[in-house]
C-alpha cells in the first residue's frame, strides 16, 4: 500500500508521455513504444491509466482518514458519556447504518453536483458510521475490564485514562476496518465516476475512461479493458494490504 501511495503522488511526474495531448496516431495497439495503446484522440493510455490510478488511489485514503476522524470521535463520545447521549448517536448511526450506502452517495452527489470535491463529501458522509459504532463497541468492551475499572478507582483522570487505557485497544480494530475499507472506497469512486458523477473530462479518471470506451469493446478492447483492469489491481492491492495489516494486529 506504501507503494501503490508513493507512485500515486509522483504520478504526473512518471508518465512516460503528456496525459493529456496527442503523441500518436489514434486506435494504436498496445505496443513497446505505447504499452497501453492510444486513444480515440492519440493519447497515451499509459500515460492516462497512471494519471488515473492518482485520482482513484489518493482521493481513497482521503475519504478513509476523514471517515475514519470523524466516526472514531463520535464513538468515543458515545462509549464514554454513555447513557441518553450513547442512545441518540447510536439511533443516528443506526440510521446510516440501515440505508444503502451507495443510493446515499449517489443522492448528495446528485444535489451537490459532479466532481471529484463532492464525490468524496458524498462516500465521507456515509462513511463515518462504521468507525463510530467500532470505536464505541470497543470502548465500551475495554471500559468493563478489571484493568481499566481499577484505573478509574485509583482516581486516574478521564484524559489519562482514554490515552493510556482505551485508546491502545481502539486502535488496532479501527486500523482493521480501515485498511480494508480502501477497496471499497477505490470501488465506489469508480462507480461514481463511471457514472459520469466524477472529474468531467478529458480527465482521466479510471471508471470514467472504461465508461465512455465501452462501445469500443470488441474493436479497441484495450480501451475500456486496461483501466477496467487496473481498478481490479488496485482493490486487489488494497485487500492484500489490508489482510497482510489484520494479520500483523492480531499475530501481536
């Protein structure tokens, strides 16, 4: 996953050929002069996959480290104060929770507008629910054990006690969650942008690229097949992280 973040950052500066301008002719194969083919205009598509995978891959992590800010602090809130405050945010949680994630998404996009900004408030904002109700089941758990109750009668202090005692146990399951969440989240934002609700082009957005390629599937199947392909590659990498991260947390 490092990796995969690392080249995501210097995307624009190792595509072999400008993403965004004509370097050959139109419909070429892929080849070793252009691994990927061209385009309909003559464009790089390796180039254009590369540029891509940024626009996918970072935007991802964005979603996940606001999500997962927000959920955990609702949840620490809730498995803390306890009582008619944990009530009313699990009801709210609950609710999210419930509904279809992706209809919601495609609901605020919709009255926000397209683009890559609003795409992420929309995934963010029906997010966040998960890494609460972890956050809060966790706290909740470790409030109950022998450790902590002896803590708390000893008189150590709130901010002490979730610092040294709750949080060390939060951690690991809110990671879990969240490293393998990212292929979801890499899913959803091609979805969206496949459905045109992303960047407008000649942006290269990865679902936006297979979306308007379809109708050249079986004559420029490298086209809509290639980006298609390299989505699959980065879910495929994002579990791999993620089960390679779950295994680590529990093996310790």
């Amino acid at each position: 996953m490092p990796v995969v973040t690392v080249l995501a950052v210097l995307a624009p500066w190792i595509t072999p050929f400008d993403p965004q301008l004509r370097v050959a002719g139109a419909y070429l194969p892929p080849s070793a002069g252009h691994w990927f083919g061209t385009d309909e205009i003559g464009r790089d598509l390796f180039s254009r996959v590369i540029l891509g995978a940024q626009y996918t891959w970072l935007p991802a992590l964005a979603v996940i480290g606001f999500s997962l800010t927000v959920g955990t602090l609702v949840g620490l809130i809730s498995g803390l104060v306890g009582d008619k405050v944990d009530l009313v945010i699990q009801r709210i949680v609950d609710l999210f929770l419930v509904l279809p994630a992706t209809l919601i998404a495609l609901a605020v996009v919709a009255s926000l507008g397209p683009g890559l900004d609003n795409t992420m408030i929309a995934i963010a904002i029906v997010w966040w629910p998960w890494y609460a109700r972890i956050s809060r089941d966790e706290i909740r758990r470790l409030k109950a054990r022998p450790h902590v109750e002896a803590a708390r009668i000893a008189g150590v202090s709130g901010p002490r006690l979730l610092l040294r005692y709750l949080l060390p146990g939060v951690v690991p399951a809110l990671l879990i969650g969240a490293s393998l969440d990212v292929a979801n989240i890499v899913m959803t934002l091609s979805l969206m942008s496949f459905l045109g609700l992303g960047l407008p082009a000649p942006a290269p957005e990865l679902g936006a690229m297979t979306a308007r390629s379809l109708d050249s599937l079986t004559v420029h199947w490298w086209l809509p097949i290639l980006p298609a392909a390299i989505i699959f590659l980065l879910c495929l990498l994002a579990n791999l992280a993620g089960d390679g991260i779950r295994a680590a947390l529990r093996g310790a």
